[in-house]
C-alpha cells in the first residue's frame, strides 16, 4: 500500500498570512453552502470533504506559522 507525501511550500510571512485569510474565508462559504444544502435534503459530503482538505492545509499553515513565530491569531 502506497502512503500519501507531502510536499513543501515556501512562503514569506504576508503571503501565509493571504493565504490563511482566503483559505478561512473559503472555508466559511463551503461552511454556508453545506448547511444551505443540508436544509435543503441535498447531499453534504462534497462540501465536507472540501472542508476536510482545506482543515488539514489550514493545520499545516498554522504549523509553520507557529515555527517561524509568525503571528496567526
């Protein structure tokens, strides 16, 4: 069985502070457009699933924020 790697990226402290901006934001609107289709008797796992992905970058940017002793509130 094959594991997944991770691979690296190299960001300055305003664009990890960009990127955990737009990443929250985008979050919040899958957040919204699950709870909408849940209302709705729609399906929610596409929306969780997304959520998940964005979650486990999310603990990786605040992994290296906290290591470089950016601020990440």
């Amino acid at each position: 069985m094959r594991t997944a790697s991770s691979g690296r990226i190299r960001l300055d402290q305003n664009q990890a502070t960009f990127l955990l901006e737009a990443l929250n934001e985008n979050r919040h609107r899958l957040v919204i457009r699950r709870a909408s289709a849940k209302a709705n008797g729609e399906g929610t796992y596409s929306f969780q699933r997304a959520i998940d992905r964005i979650d486990g970058i999310l603990g990786e940017l605040h992994r290296t924020m906290e290591e470089m002793g950016w601020p990440h509130g």
